[in-house]
C-alpha cells in the first residue's frame, strides 16, 4: 500500500523518557483529541482487547460525527516505538481512505527530556488523493500539533 499524505510532528515534553512512555503510549484518545473544523473528536473507546501495550491489541474509536475506525497495534517497543494502523474508517474518511498509520517515537535528550516524533500517514481510495491530500495539509497537520501539545501537557502534569 502506497502512502498518499502524511504529516508529522514533534515536541519535548519536560519529562524523562519513561515517564513520557508510561503515560502518552497507554492515553485514552478521549479528550485529546477535541473536534476541530472538519476533524471529529474522539467520544469513546469501545472493545479495546487489553491494556493499550502489546502488538495485536485492537480498539474502536467513536467520533462525534457518529463515524469509527479501529486501531491495532502493530509495533511496540517500549520507551522508544510505538506504531498503530487505523481500519474501518465509516463516516466521510470511510469514503476516501483504506486507511492509515500512525507512528510514534520517545528519544531521551542529553537534558533528561523526551522528544516525542508523530507521523500520521493516510491511503487515500482510487482517485481521492488529492482530496486527501489537501484535508492532510490543511487540517490534519494543524490538527496534530493541537493535540501533541495536549499530550506533552498531560505527559508533564503526571507524576
């Protein structure tokens, strides 16, 4: 599967790298990730097959446009890569992408902060790709630098 758009991301939150880990990988997305223009916030988590750590757990994400995606885990590897693909978009997403990918990554820096890296990569359907395109760039990445800065907050504010 080809990739038709990506947008990344980073911060450093003031945090050492198991902190940051320990609290941003597990992190229900409800909450963080608030509605913004075309974007539907996530409402709920439903049939989340385990605590949020290990290759092969699933979980459904309901949006406030009553639309759904599924994300699995594809790759853990802890305090450094944390990697799901996103299935099973209904709603409009449903009607423009097969699916997608995110990818995260925790690097300790030399002051005992953590950067975090966040890449988000959508596969647009035959003939949307330009259409998706254009809602990753003017949306999406905006988007997830919104809410990097509420994770990097949440990732300082724990104990």
């Amino acid at each position: 599967m080809t990739v038709t758009a990506s947008a990344s991301t980073a911060r450093v939150a003031a945090a050492p790298l198991d902190r940051a880990w320990s609290v941003a990988t597990p992190l229900t997305p409800v909450g963080f990730y608030p509605r913004a223009g075309v974007i539907p916030a996530v409402v709920a988590v439903h049939d989340q097959t385990g605590p949020w750590d290990a290759v092969g757990r699933t979980r459904r994400l309901e949006l406030s446009d009553g639309s759904s995606v599924v994300e699995s885990l594809v790759r853990v590897e802890p305090d450094g890569v944390f990697v799901y693909e996103l299935s099973e978009f209904t709603g409009l997403l449903g009607r423009l992408v097969t699916g997608g990918r995110a990818d995260w990554t925790y690097r300790a820096t030399p002051s005992g902060r953590t950067r975090v890296d966040w890449t988000y990569s959508f596969f647009a359907r035959p003939g949307r790709g330009l259409i998706v395109r254009g809602i990753v760039r003017f949306a999406w990445a905006p988007y997830m630098r919104r809410v990097l800065v509420g994770i990097t907050r949440e990732i300082e504010r724990s104990p």
